[in-house]
C-alpha cells in the first residue's frame, strides 16, 4: 500500500466567525458612543460617523467572505448573515437619523439622548450574548434578553417624548421631532430583530 503523507492532507480552513461578527459589532458601538455623544449635545461626534460606518461596511464584508471560505462553522451561515446585517443596519439606521436631524435643522433633545443611550446599552448587551455562544447558552439568553429589556425601556421613552410632543405649540418642530422619534424606534426594532436571531441560533444548537 503506498504511504500517504499526512503533509498532504487539507485542512479546511476554520476562521473565527463568532470574533469576525463581534469585531463589527465593536464597529458599531464606536458608532454608537458617537451617536449618543451627538444625542447628549456634542455636534461635532456626528462627523465621524460616516467613517465608521464605512468601517463597519468593511468589517461585514470581511465577516462574509470568511464564511464563504468556512467549512465548518459555529453558527448557521444563514444566522450569522441576519445577524451581520440586522448589527450593520443599526449603525445605519443611526447614520440616518443624525444627517435628517441635521437637514431638518431639528437639534437632539432629552428624549432622543435617552433612547440612543439605550440602543447602545441593548447592543452591549448583544455583544456579550455572542461572547458566550458556544460556550454558556443560557448566559448567551440571558444577555440576549438583556437587550430586548433595554429596547423596551427605549419604547416607553418613545411613548412618552411622543405624547410630551403635543405641548408643543411648533408645528414643525414637532413634525421633526415625531420623525426623529420614530427614527430612533425603528433602530430599536432592529435590535429586538438581533437579540432574537441570537436567542434562535442557541435553541437550534441544542
């Protein structure tokens, strides 16, 4: 029988693709500290976001064309996809809010300060659930549902600027003040979409 050698054999590539999606997310917090800077009255943190943004395009694509290349992976390519674009959607979202708040010349008020401290509180949160999946489930639930908490408490700000809304005798300011609101909301949507994702990726590994 000819002898192989075992320097011949291929070994599939195996990136870590739980590291990748938690360097995009740490992307994204960075861009959310901006964000809640800019929220809590310092304009100038809004100049920087458009590079981390793209920093943080940069880093899903790195995450993507490793999964790409992964043989085998932690989690389900489909998973780790959704996750990726629900994080990358949230630093947009974010993005967004800042240039309208901007073109409508409608500065951060109390409101949107506490809901952009939120997301990124609810977004550490998510942080700490992928750092523990794997390896704690039920740590990686709890954090998880961590995050979904944070998100609900940003809804009760949002009912609660919404309705303070209606003292305000400026139409406009409070048709601009509605749309950030709303903004913002919709930010906290997307984090209860990637808090979820998590918690499905932990069931379907048991």
């Amino acid at each position: 029988m000819a002898h192989v050698s075992r320097r011949g054999w291929f070994m599939p590539e195996t990136p870590d693709i739980v590291g990748l999606l938690r360097s995009q997310v740490a992307v994204t917090l960075e861009g959310l500290d901006m964000f809640v800077a800019w929220a809590e009255g310092d304009a100038s943190a809004a100049a920087t976001l458009p590079d981390v943004e793209h920093r943080g395009d940069a880093a899903k694509r790195t995450l993507l064309g490793a999964l790409r290349a992964a043989f085998v992976t932690p989690l389900e390519p489909e998973d780790v996809f959704a996750l990726s674009r629900g994080v990358d959607w949230i630093l947009d979202y974010a993005r967004d809010l800042v240039s309208e708040s901007q073109v409508m010349e409608c500065p951060p008020d109390p409101v949107i300060a506490e809901m952009a401290r939120l997301v990124r509180e609810a977004v550490r949160n998510i942080d700490q659930a992928l750092a523990q999946l794997g390896s704690d489930d039920d740590a990686a639930t709890s954090a998880a549902d961590a995050a979904i908490k944070a998100e609900r408490r940003l809804e009760r700000a949002y009912y609660h600027g919404m309705g303070a809304l209606l003292d305000l005798e400026g139409r406009s300011e409070r048709i601009a003040r509605r749309e950030l609101y709303r903004r913002c909301a919709r930010i906290g949507e997307m984090v209860i979409d990637v808090a979820e994702r998590v918690v499905y990726a932990v069931v379907k590994q048991n």
